[in-house]
C-alpha cells in the first residue's frame, strides 16, 4: 500500500512539473504604450489636399519566445485605438477605430507569417454610410523587416477590399 502511495506520489508530481513547463522557459514580455502621435502630409503626397493623420490609443505588443530565448510569435492588440484623417484645408474629418491584433510568427527564412483577423480599417462616412472596410481574416508572408507589406497573400475571408481604394475613398470623402 506504501508502494503505491509513493508511486501515486510521484506520478503528480511529474506531472505538476510537467504542467508548470519547462525550467528557464522565457515568459512572454508585454509592453504597452499610450499614442498620441500626429502626422503631417503635404498636398500630393497622399491627397491633392494637405492631409493630417492623428493616432490616439493603447499599442499593446506581446512577443512569446521558446527555451532558448527564440521568439515564436509577436501580437499587437490596439485597444481604444483611432486613426484620424484631417483635410487641413477644410477641416473636414473621418476616422477609423483599429484594434487588431495582427500576429506576427517567424517563419525561419527572413520571412514571417503575418495574421490579422478583426477591423484593419473601416471609413464610415456621415450621412453616407460605410463605405471602406478591411474586416475580416487576411493571413500573409511578409519580409520579417517589413511584417506590415505582404508578399504573397494565404487566406483573405470577409470585407476586404483592394489597398488602393482606401486612399482614393479617404481622399474623396474628404474633399
């Protein structure tokens, strides 16, 4: 019966050792920062209009690293998060609420695997209604120096629409 005890004994505690992960493991750091930060662009530059872009929130990074200190994976969460467009000669304005997260995974080859499935931008005009959005899934590579510029695009699932209409919408809306 003792036997058994010991070896009933041993067998949770191997498997609470188990559970807690392996000794030494990295934890994940997270960092938040408060942005409050504002932009300036000249008539042409994005618009034939100067255009002001303010974003104001929370930027949550989350980065997960393995046993010996590789990162595995980076999340950025936006919570609370606007972006604002401003034509400077009007004072007219439209923003965008952005929340992400976008998760960035390496992928061992200069490359990484970037997912982003939420609002990544959405222009809601007043009075007009919705009339851009990017919301949904998009799954892509991305060079790991750039994890914002696709390569080459996997999985694209909801209301996603071609890059270059939101700069032609903004611009419109705005003039």
């Amino acid at each position: 019966m003792r036997a058994k005890a010991v070896a009933l004994s041993a067998l949770l505690l191997a498997l609470l050792a188990a559970a807690a992960g392996p000794a030494g493991a990295t934890p994940p750091t997270t960092t938040e920062t408060v942005v409050n930060s504002t932009f300036h662009l000249p008539a042409g530059a994005a618009c034939s209009f100067p255009l002001t872009i303010h974003n104001s929130g929370l930027r949550r990074v989350t980065t997960f690293f393995d046993g010996a200190g590789n990162v595995t994976r980076t999340t950025i969460l936006l919570p609370h998060f606007t972006q604002s467009y401003t034509n400077e000669t009007t004072g007219k304005m439209l923003s965008t609420p952005l929340a992400g997260p976008a998760i960035i995974e390496p992928n061992g080859d200069g490359t990484v695997t970037t997912r982003v499935p939420g609002n990544d931008g959405r222009l809601v005009v007043p009075g007009q209604g919705f009339i851009y959005g990017d919301l949904g899934l998009i799954v892509y590579t991305a060079l790991a120096s750039s994890p914002f510029t696709p390569l080459d695009v996997l999985m694209l699932t909801g209301h996603y629409e071609a890059p270059s209409r939101y700069l032609e919408e903004l611009c419109a809306s705005l003039t």
